[in-house]
C-alpha cells in the first residue's frame, strides 16, 4: 500500500512526511522570527536532477544547519526566491533529503532518533569516539549507505565533520564524489552559531542575521581529478582553505570569524 511505502533505509514515508511537517512548523520562527535567514541561491535547487546531488557545507550546530537546509530546500522547490516566506511548503516537502551524521549522536536520545527518521544516514567516526580521538578503519556499509542514499536523492554532508571553523576536510568525501560521481553543490552557512546552542536546538541569541548561501555546482573531473585536489576545491567552495584564514592564534579563530562575518554584510 502507498501509505506504507519506505524509503531504502526502511523509513515509512508517510510518517517522515509528518514528522518534517511538525519539526518545520516548530523550528521556522527560528529562521523568519527569533532571528532573520539570508538566502542567496533558490533558483540553483530548482535546477538540479533529482537524485546523486552531494551538497557540501561548512558546519556549525549539530542539528539548526540542516533544519535550515530543510526549509530553504522545499520553500525553493515551491517557487520561493531566496525566501522561506508562508510554511505551506511543507505540506508536501522533498521526502528523498538525507544528511551524513555521527551514529553516536543520533542514537543518544529519543529526540536524536526522531531527528534520525527525517533522514540521517548515520556513519561511525574513524576519528573521534566519546569525545575521545580515534583511529579506526572506515566501515564499507558507511559508504555503500551513503551511495544509496545519493541514488535514491539528495544528500547533505559536512566534510571536516566538527562544528570547529578552520578544520580540514575530510577526504573520504572527495572518495564519495569519484565513487558516486554525484553533483557537488557548495553551501555556506554563517550565523548559527551564534544564534544557536552548540547542538542546535535550544536558541542562545535573537536578533542574529544568519546567512545561507547555495553555489553553483563544482566542476570536477571524477575519473581523473585526485583526491587532494577535489579536497582542496572544496575547501575553497565552502570558504574553509586556510588562504581564507589570516595567521593568527586558535583563540582568536571565533572573534576572527565575527569580524570577517560582520565585514561581508556590511558590503553586501
């Protein structure tokens, strides 16, 4: 029965439906209220395939990126211009969105496992286990997960999986793009953490402008651009290559990053 239809991970499309209903009502006035979300980017989604598209973002909360991503993504598909503007887009919202997320986060509470439902596509991390650093090999089903995911739509990702600006990326997505050779789209988000706990769900600060920028999909060249070449495009796609970085201590990364935040918006 179509009421009962499920998406490759088993998830019952009808109830993600209805739990991306509640969780956009409950969660736009933190983007169109509390504080004010600038989007640049809307007519990019609505020209893109519907399925194998690999969007590459910056990150700064665990969870209010993606929640933004959410809503910028449907209200641009229901003919929004940079805009989340009436939430009647999410009557019928895009079912087939997924994020790659950290297993030991989304498994924590009964609220994680809700946010879960939507469409995490949860990895373990080769890197960092409890709060402690790790060195652990990448588990295949990981990565099989994740292409499934790309063929069954649209999947978000972080590359340098930690909300810590200045990170380097990760190369298992740039492995991901020769392997699934999906459409890369950067995105760069700022903002949030300012507005935003650091897990994303309780609000620290109103009044905040927050920014979400959608860029034109990457060239790259899957069969024979390297690794390190397609990590480093990223980098510079998502305003995180050290070039973007003055030389200055650790400590001063977050007042840097108010400055140049504050500087852009003053020219735009």
């Amino acid at each position: 029965m179509a009421l009962f239809k499920r998406n490759p991970f088993g998830h019952i499309l009808f109830v993600k439906k209805w739990i991306i209903r509640f969780l956009g009502v409950l969660t736009h006035q933190r983007y169109k209220g509390f504080n004010t979300l600038e989007i640049e980017g809307s007519e990019i989604i609505r020209q893109l395939p519907d399925k194998n598209v690999l969007f590459v973002s910056n990150h700064q909360t665990y969870f209010a990126d993606v929640v933004a991503m959410f809503h910028v993504f449907n209200a641009s598909l229901h003919g929004r211009d940079d805009s989340i503007k009436n939430v009647g887009y999410l009557w019928n919202p895009k079912l087939n969105v997924y994020y790659v997320a950290a297993a030991e986060t989304m498994r924590k509470s009964l609220m994680t496992k809700i946010f879960a439902y939507v469409g995490s596509v949860s990895i373990e991390r080769t890197w960092r286990a409890e709060g402690k650093d790790v060195n652990r090999q990448v588990k295949m089903s990981d990565i099989s997960n994740i292409g499934m995911a790309l063929k069954d739509g649209w999947v978000i990702t972080f590359p340098q999986g930690t909300t810590t600006p200045w990170k380097p990326l990760r190369k298992g997505t740039a492995h991901i793009i020769k392997r699934y050779k999906p459409v890369v789209v950067p995105v760069v988000i700022d903002g949030f953490r300012r507005s935003f706990d650091k897990k994303g769900l309780l609000i620290k600060k109103k009044g905040i402008l927050q920014s979400l920028v959608i860029k034109d999909p990457l060239e790259i060249d899957y069969e024979n651009e390297s690794v390190d070449s397609i990590i480093e495009k990223l980098e510079y796609a998502i305003e995180q290559h050290p070039s973007f970085l003055k030389v200055i201590p650790e400590k001063e990364l977050l007042a840097y990053e108010e400055k140049n935040k504050e500087r852009r918006w003053r020219k735009s």
